[in-house]
C-alpha cells in the first residue's frame, strides 16, 4: 500500500515550517491537520464545584502550558488576584517560561524540574518545603504527582482547571488516509467517542509517546510506528526512516 495521505491529529503549525516538510518534498505525501480535541479552561461555575480556595495556596504546580493557561483565566473568571509571593514550581524550563504570558518573570519565585516530577521535587528541597503546594490539573490530577509529593510529605491539594473537549471528527473522511498520527491518548478517546464502531482496518496508526501507544493498543487497534525512540526522536524522524525503509 503506498502511503500519498497522512492525518495528523494536531492544529496546523500555522507560519512555521511544518516538521513533515521533507517528507512532502522527498516522498509527495499529503499531510493534513485537524485537532482531534481541545484543553478549555472551567468556567467559574465549574471550577466553585471543587470547592477550592486558590489564595490558600502558596505555591502552584504546573506540568503544561495549557494549564497555566487555565489557572489564569479561571482567576480572573473569578477576580481572584494572586498575589505576588505566589512561587510557581514547573516541570521543565518551557513551561516556566511560558508563565511570562501572564506575570512577570522573576527566578526568586519561579522554579523548574528537568522534565519529571521527581525532578521538581528535588527542586523544592528543604528550602520550599514548607510551601502549600496546589497542583493544577486537566480533568483529572495523575496518580504519579499524588503519589510523589505525597512521599515527599508535602502539604498540598489539586484542583483541575482545565477540561478536555472532543472535537466533532464526522467531516473529516478517514478513508482518503493511509496513516493517522496520535500525540495524545486524548486522540484516541475522540476518535472512540465519534466513531464507537470504528473499525481499523488497513488503516496505518502512528504514536508518539508510551501512553498514546498503549492507549491505541487498550482499544484493540494495532500500532505501525511508535516514535520517540533512540534513533527517530520524533514522529517526523520516525515517519522517514519508516517511509524509507519500504522503498
């Protein structure tokens, strides 16, 4: 089966070069974009549900940009105004950066871990130990952040600011495509809930990341192309070293 049309399962990148140029150029493969789902912040309504009082929390931690997103316009919905001893604890340096969006930008209360929670737990140390730390969520708060600043004997609580809306995926005709690309188990759950008979058929699927993998494979759908691996760190990469070995 010759591979002339893939989906992707993200926004189009917009002005920037898009990652899967050269395998345009270099195999005349169609690419196309359309967001399987969408992060949208709570309403004000939604989020007094939880009943959390953000100003009793003296440090926040974020793990996505969309969060921070979230966080902020959920405080202004609801005039809250955080005060400016507020510390932010993020998981990678990007996303702290990222926080500039909406404060100013200052290292004394602004702190980032290499990419894990463990790693933002070791950042926190003995010095912010004694933070009330709210952990800002989509949906639902992971198991593993509960669990790692549970064992670090932190005081803290979580609150989900953010939720996860499927996108309406009836006008999009999945038969034109030979491959699918999936960044997020997310996908998967859209495609499940607008196609609940789906079948694959031979339909190729391309992940990246463990949990799209396995979030593929837990609906019976096999997978063509993991990515990232040691040899093809991205989905781009991976889709050329898999096109290129089929020639």
């Amino acid at each position: 089966m010759k591979i002339s049309n893939i989906l992707v399962s993200q926004p189009a990148p917009g002005n920037t070069q898009s990652p899967f140029s050269e395998i345009t150029s270099k195999y005349g493969v169609q690419v196309d974009y359309f967001p399987f789902f969408k992060i949208e912040p709570l309403t004000a309504k939604e989020f007094r549900a939880q009943k959390v009082a953000i100003l009793d929390y003296t440090a926040i931690f974020f793990s996505a940009k969309s969060s921070i997103d979230a966080f902020f316009s959920v405080c202004e919905a609801m005039r809250v105004t955080v005060p400016e001893t507020m510390k932010y604890f993020c998981t990678t340096e990007n996303i702290a950066l990222y926080l500039q969006k909406h404060i100013v930008y200052r290292k004394r209360k602004i702190f980032f871990g290499k990419g894990t929670v463990d790693s933002v737990i070791d950042t926190i140390g003995p010095k912010h130990k004694g933070e009330n730390f709210l952990i800002a969520s989509t949906d639902t708060t992971k198991p593993d952040v509960i669990k790692a600043f549970t064992k670090a004997g932190l005081k803290f609580g979580n609150a989900v600011f953010s939720k996860t809306v499927y996108s309406d995926l009836k006008d999009v005709d999945l038969s034109k495509y030979q491959m699918v690309v999936f960044y997020s188990p997310s996908d998967v759950k859209s495609l499940a809930q607008n196609y609940p008979d789906f079948k694959q058929g031979d339909l190729l699927f391309v992940t990246y990341g463990p949990s799209t993998a396995r979030a593929l494979k837990e609906n019976g759908f096999a997978v063509e192309v993991e990515a990232p691996t040691p040899e093809a760190p991205s989905v781009s990469k991976a889709l050329l070293l898999y096109l290129e070995n089929r020639k």
